[in-house]
C-alpha cells in the first residue's frame, strides 16, 4: 500500500491559530466530498476553535488510567478501523499515557500514513528537538515534549502559521487564547514581545530552510543549472595560504548584508596535485575559523580548477563567489595564459565574483618570466602546455637562429658555441612541452646547425665526420636531457598526486574521529570532493553466505546503511562504480565513472566507511558497557552501604528486643518502654535508609518516573517540616508572597526532596533554619536556608556524589545519599537543586522548580 500524505501546521507560539488553520482545512477537504474525521483535537477551552471544530465527524478518545487518574487519548484502533480518506490529529509531539502501541503521538501518525490514511496535523517550534534547548534559553521555559526534526521536515507539506508578537499578544488579552486568570502571567512571562520576536525567527528561518531542501531537489530533478537568487549564497574559493582569512572575513561581511546569507568556503585540491604553497595547518584554521562564523568548509578535487570551482558554486545556488586576485607579472600572464581568476569569471555565468586584493603572503616571490615554468602548474597546463611546447620548439630555433647568424662573426662564436646554445633552448623548451616538443626542438635544431652553421653552409650535406658526430651527440644529448626532464615531472606529479590524496584521506579521517554525523557526512564529503551525483553504502542481508550472481542486480538482497544525493543506488547493479567496503559492504557511485588513478583513494575511503561503520558499533556496545559498569559501580557501593552503615540501627534494633525477651531480666516498665523506643527508632532509621538506597537504584536505572501534576508549593513545604521530628521547633517559614504559581511536581516525591533538605539542615547546625518559597519569572524557588559552619565551594559538588558524607556531625546518620538523592529526585521532575553560600555564613540549598504554565502543560 502507498503510504499517504502528511501535512503539519508549523507555530511560533500557542495561539497563533494552527488548529483553526487545521480545522479549516478539514472543512474544506469535506466540502470537496473527502472523507474527514478528527481523530484527536485540543481546543483548550477557545470558543472559536470549539465551534470550528463542529460538523466533523469525531473519533471517540480512548481511556487510559495511570497511577489513578483517567487520561484521554486518541484511539489509534478506531481510527485504523475507520479508514477515512483524511484524518486531523493535532498536537503531533505529544507523550501518549503508558499502555498504547507508542511512546509519541507522531509514532502513531506513522501508523495511519502507513495505512494510507493522510494526516494533517500541528506542531509548534519550540517543540522541534534541534531548537528545544534553544527555546529553553529564551524563554526560560523547558519543553518536555519534543518531536524528531526528521518526522516534521518528511511531511509533504509544511505550513507556517505566522502572527506578529503584537497581533498575538492582543488576542491573547481578550481572551481568545488563555482563561482570564491565566493572561497576566502568560503576558509577563512566556508571552513577552522579545521571546515571541525570538520564536517567530526561529519558525521562519527553520521553514526558510526546508523550503530550501525542497527547492535544491527540484533542481536537482529538473536538471536546472541556472542560478535562483532565492538566498544569498556566498562561496569564497580558499587557494590554501595566509590570505584565505582575509577572503573568509570579506565573504561574510558580504553574507551578512542579506538576511539568511548563507557561508560556504571550498578548497579545490587538483588530482595531479596540490597547487604551491598550499598549507594544510593554515586550511585547518581557516576550517574552523569558517565554522565558527555559521558557515560551512568544503574540500573537492579537480583536474581544472576553474571549472571544478564554478560548478560546485552552481551546485550550491550561490549567488556570490569570492576569490583573491592574481600576483602574476604580465609576461607570466602572456606566457601562461588566462589564470584561475579569469577562467573562473568566465564560467561563472550568472553568479556574481568578487576578486578581492590581498597582501602577498609571507615567503612568496613573484616568479620571473625567464625562468622555467613550475612543473606543477605545468600539469595543469595539460594539453595547452603542450602546444606551447611544439609552438615553441618550431619558432624558437629559427629565431635563435637567425640571431646567431647576425652576431656570432661580431662575438667571435664557433660551432662550439652554437651547438651549446642551441642545447639550451631545446632543454628550456623540453621543460615547457615535454618529450615531444624537445623532439620536435632536437630535430629542428640540427638541421638549422647543419644548414647555417656546419661547413658547407646553406647546403644539407656535411664535409666533415667529426661534424656529423657532433650533430648525432647533439640530438642525443638533447633528447637524452628532454627524458630526464619529463621524467622529473612525472615524478613530481606523482609526489603532488600522492600529496593532493593524503589531504583528501587526511580529511576523511578527520570526518571519521570528529564525529560528524558518523557516515552520512563522510558520504556527503565524499560524493562533493569527487563531484558524484550519489554515494551509497550497501549491505548485504545475508553476508554469510556466498555471493549469487544474480545479487548485482537484486535491490531486495540489499539494505541501504546511508547515502546522499540524488537517485542513489540501491544495488551495485545500478552504480557506476562499486567497491568493495568490508564483509558484505559494498560502495556504490553514481555519476560518472572515476578513472583508475582514482581506484587508490576510493579504496582507502571504503576502508573509513567501513571504520566509521565499526565505531557507530562500537560506540553502542561502550554505551551499553558504561551502562553495566555504572550498575556494578552501584551495586558494588549498595553493598559497601549495608555491610556498614545499616550494621548499627540492626545492632540496636536486636539489642533491644534481645533484652526484652530475656526471661531472666526483670525491667521496669519506664525502662522496657526506653528500650521499645530505641527498637523503634532504630528500624525507623533502618526504613529510612533502605528506601534510599532503593530510590537511588531507581533513579540510577531510569526506573523512578515522576507522576507530574500541579500542586501549590506553599501547600507541600509544611507537610515536609512535619515529617522532620527534629525540625518542629526550629525551622520557620517565611509567608509566601501572594500570587505564587502552581508547580508542575509529584507532590509525595517533592516533600521527601524538602523534607530530605530540611534534616540535613537540622543536623548541621543549631541555629534555627529559614525556608522561603518565592516566584522568579517562569519558576518556583525553595530556600532553605542555615546559619552553620557552611561548606567551603570547593567542596559543593561532593555533596551530591552517592556515599559521600562531607562534614557530618555523626558518622551512623546514613549512608551519604540524601542530597544525592534530592537532586536526582528534583532533576526527575525537572528542577535543579543547587547551593548557595549564606549572607553572614552558613549554607541555602536553592530548589528551583517548573511553574505550571500552559506551554508546559501542552
């Protein structure tokens, strides 16, 4: 079955209007004669959205009861039995109540699409995993719900519904988004104009973005070259020297006059080899420095770097390309032609370039025209470089020549002489065309010197041997050099190659040990350094058994571990070229294929693939191991804790009822109850630490799940004096200040935090002990606060570490998790608990804790 269509209503903030929108929506798919229920919709109590939502057919809720209380939630059965055509389910990050098929509502969209059911659905952006933390330090607000990028960027349609801070916060008065009691805080806290300023930034540029992913691929599927100036896209050509900063600055101040500028630096490594002076240390800086302005670094390799250069800046859309000027004399243009610069202008099209001056960098000298060219840009020369040569070695001689037969009776020259400088020229010229032009310039010469200068002149024939053996010895000689050049040019070609590799291997490594997106990103840098149109990553589902030959070409034998690009290849029949990537791996290129000097390099980056496939392996299992060693550590500590510190409340307890049942001892009453008292309280204690020790194995195991309800602080900090015996005549409690919000907490595990708090207090200091609940902006706080001897700052973390204890009065009080366990109670429930040092000397403990605000809620 086709699997169906998904729509997502994207906000800024609630009330913007998404589920209207979304009901509308469905209004209208009914009206066109689809059939349309609401599976699941919130209206929060808005009059205009209730009354929206009538005339739809309604999929009664489902009934879940957890840890007492009745959930409703959307029944995924009925739905999935109603088949409708369309289906409106709003709140797409939503946590379903533990006993349904999921965990998240979106996983149950899942199921519907897959049905063939088409979802319209809502989701606001401080709700999108990349952006949570980002929202919680704007709004101060933590979002506990959140839904996986991916799932909201694969909808098929994204919809941004957007409302200026001013229009939502005037509807927000009114009434229209929160109940009356509710609006003065919302507006002074969640809802001031800077955070919905904020958020509304967020949502555009994050629907900004995926309108452009769609954009790209519909260029890419419509083979479109032309640019699109949709964005400001700025690529700076790095050439690998000091003055690549100096580029990266100019092309960022250049992206930042457009809002959304995007920065993209590239480095094109030639495949004969890096251009001269290239400097890995100063790429790798300038990578970073990239980085660090929001861009992104990009290494590719090219025969002409020109062309390679302009059509990744078409790839990419951009709209501005920045490159540092030439330093090359005029004589060295002429002799060499148009440089990167020029070239590059010339392809560039539509796209916008920017030659940017810059100061030599240090070391660098101009090259003189009259010396040999260097034989790396003699490899990129190619073809061009060797008619030169052949143009050379067929005028120069003459030319020489003639200037000989002028000046050599003036200057006194002997054939000596006129051999020697022709045996010059024909090695000049064999460094600028190769062994076919000093060919060309050998047997040219020779017969010039036997013409004009070997006795008889001006006639072919030669008079004398020893003549005729210097002509022989003269071609030799010159050949002879010519070979010895183009072979050092082989050579340093082969060195330059062997070079422009390891920076491309060194790179991929590098990829592999940072991390970057494990091996979609070393796919990515791959299939851009060798401009393919996609890379793919195959395994073989049955790598045990041998490989059929029929498997080339079956894409079912085949799983698809990653790839990028366009039409990747979903079996090594249908690539381009295909290596091998390890045990039942394979990598399959689409695009072109690379030729074999290419062969080393793909090879070597199969074996980084399949490093970075070992290490995602390899990192679960240490995930896993961590996870067993922390259990082991815990357990090894429990068992430390009770051979101890549980030894003397057992050792009382027993005392105690021992010498109650001694028939021989006759104990008056006042001294049988002492003992019952001190039976008691010792199993008290014994109680109290073994429900630690308990917890804090929950805790460590991620088994103590908080039951978040709201509940008024003021209302549970009395009831945790209570239950601190000791507490009763010296702790005071401030009045709280009126207006104080609800806390999103689990009252019963909030006055064991408080109550935890307190007798720690207590039995650190004899002055009396200050609690205070306060409201700051979206939180609750709870001080309590000691006049004692206090704790050097120092020391503040080990108050929180498992089996400390720091400073306590009596070493049989417990087995040091009390404020181990406060936090890790507090943290569940998400508040922080941190110290604080007393005014005057002493310690506060400040427990912050989540106000009760609708965004949380939601």
């Amino acid at each position: 079955m086709q699997r169906a269509k998904l729509r997502v209503y994207l906000g800024a903030a609630p009330g913007v209007g998404k589920t209207y929108k979304m009901l509308e929506e469905g209004h209208r798919r009914a009206e066109r004669g689809a059939d349309v229920v609401l599976a699941y919709v919130e209206t929060h109590g808005r009059a205009a959205t209730a009354k929206m939502a009538d005339g739809l057919e309604l999929i009664p809720r489902s009934h879940r009861e957890y840890r007492g209380v009745d959930f409703p939630e959307m029944d995924l059965d009925a739905v999935l039995a109603r088949r409708p055509q369309v289906a409106l389910v709003d709140e797409l990050p939503h946590s379903n109540v533990p006993g349904g098929r999921h965990e998240k509502r979106w996983q149950d969209i899942q199921d519907l699409l897959d049905a063939g059911i088409e979802v319209i659905s809502t989701v606001n952006v401080q709700h999108l995993e990349s952006l949570n933390d980002v929202v919680q330090r704007i709004t101060g607000v933590p979002q506990r719900e959140t839904v996986p990028d991916e799932v909201v960027r694969s909808a098929d349609q994204i919809e941004l519904v957007d409302m200026s801070p001013e229009s939502l916060r005037r509807r927000l008065a009114h009434g229209n988004v929160y109940a009356a009691e509710k609006i003065d805080a919302a507006l002074g806290n969640y809802f001031r104009v800077g955070n919905l300023t904020a958020l509304r930034e967020l949502a555009l540029l994050w629907v900004a973005d995926r309108v452009d992913e769609v954009l790209q691929r519909y260029r890419e599927e419509h083979n479109i070259d032309r640019i699109w100036e949709a964005r400001e896209r700025v690529v700076i050509a790095l050439p690998g020297d000091e003055s690549g900063d100096m580029l990266i600055r100019r092309a960022a101040r250049i992206a930042a006059r457009a809002a959304g500028g995007e920065l993209i630096a590239v480095h094109i490594a030639r495949s004969d080899g890096l251009a001269g002076g290239t400097s890995p240390t100063a790429l790798a800086a300038q990578r970073h420095l990239v980085e660090s302005l929001g861009g992104s670094y990009h290494s590719i390799i090219g025969d002409d770097v020109p062309r390679a250069l302009s059509e990744f800046a078409q790839a990419k859309n951009a709209t501005q390309l920045v490159l540092g000027t030439s330093r090359r004399s005029r004589v060295n243009r002429f002799l060499t032609g148009r440089g990167i610069g020029e070239t590059t202008t010339m392809y560039s099209g539509d796209i916008d370039v920017h030659m940017v001056t810059h100061d030599a960098r240090p070391g660098h000298r101009r090259r003189r025209w009259w010396l040999p060219p260097n034989p790396l840009r003699q490899a990129a020369w190619g073809s061009g470089g060797r008619w030169r040569g052949i143009a050379a070695g067929l005028v120069a001689p003459p030319l020489l020549a003639l200037l000989l037969t002028s000046v050599s009776e003036d200057l006194g020259f002997n054939l000596t002489t006129d051999i020697l400088l022709f045996l010059t020229l024909t090695v000049a010229i064999s460094r600028l065309g190769g062994m076919f032009s000093a060919c060309v310039a050998a047997i040219w010469s020779s017969l010039l010197l036997n013409y004009y200068f070997i006795p008889p002149v001006h006639s072919i024939t030669i008079a004398e041997a020893n003549n005729a053996i210097a002509l022989v010895v003269f071609i030799i000689v010159g050949l002879t050099v010519a070979s010895v050049v183009n072979l050092a040019i082989r050579q340093t070609r082969s060195a330059a190659r062997s070079s422009a590799e390891a920076e491309t291997l060194n790179a991929f490594a590098v990829a592999v040990l940072r991390g970057d997106e494990a091996i979609a990103a070393l796919l990515e840098r791959f299939r851009e350094t060798f401009t393919m149109a996609s890379v793919s990553l195959l395994q073989r589902k049955d790598p045990g058994n041998p490989r059929l030959p029929d498997e080339i070409d079956d894409p079912t034998r085949w799983t698809l571990v990653a790839s990028t690009g366009s039409d990747p290849a979903l079996s090594p029949g249908g690539a381009d070229t295909v290596i091998d990537a390890g045990p039942g791996a394979v990598l399959a290129l689409r695009g072109r294929t690379l030729p074999a000097a290419d062969q080393r390099v793909l090879a070597a980056f199969a074996a980084q693939a399949t490093a970075a496939m070992e290490r995602r392996r390899l990192a679960r299992e240490a995930a896993s191991a961590q996870t067993l060693a922390a259990a082991d550590k815990m357990r090894t500590a429990l068992l430390a804790a009770v051979s101890h510190d549980l030894r003397t409340p057992l050792a009382a307890a027993k005392a105690s009822i021992s010498t109650l049942r001694d028939p021989e001892l006759e104990l008056p009453a006042d001294d049988r109850a002492e003992l019952f008292e001190a039976a008691e309280e010792s199993l008290d204690k014994l109680i109290g630490l073994v429900e630690n020790l308990l917890d804090m194995s929950r805790l460590q195991a991620g088994a103590l799940k908080p039951r978040l309800e709201p509940a008024a602080a003021e209302d549970i900090v009395p009831r945790a004096i209570d239950d601190v015996p000791e507490a009763a005549h010296r702790v005071l409690l401030e009045p709280p200040e009126p207006g104080i919000p609800e806390v999103l907490v689990d009252a019963p595990l909030l006055e064991r935090v408080i109550a935890n708090l307190i007798g720690n207090a207590v039995r650190h200091t004899d002055s009396p002990v200050t609690i205070t609940v306060s409201a700051l902006g979206d939180r609750v706080e709870v001080r309590i606060i000691d006049r004692g001897p206090g704790i050097p700052e120092a020391d503040w973390d080990l108050l929180f570490r498992p089996f400390q204890r720091l400073g306590d009065r009596d070493n049989t009080v417990g087995v040091g998790l009390g404020l181990a366990l406060s936090r890790g109670l507090a943290e569940a429930m998400g508040g922080t608990l941190l110290p604080e040092e007393t005014p005057g000397g002493g310690l506060t403990m400040v427990l912050t804790l989540p106000a009760r605000t609708e965004e949380v809620t939601r």
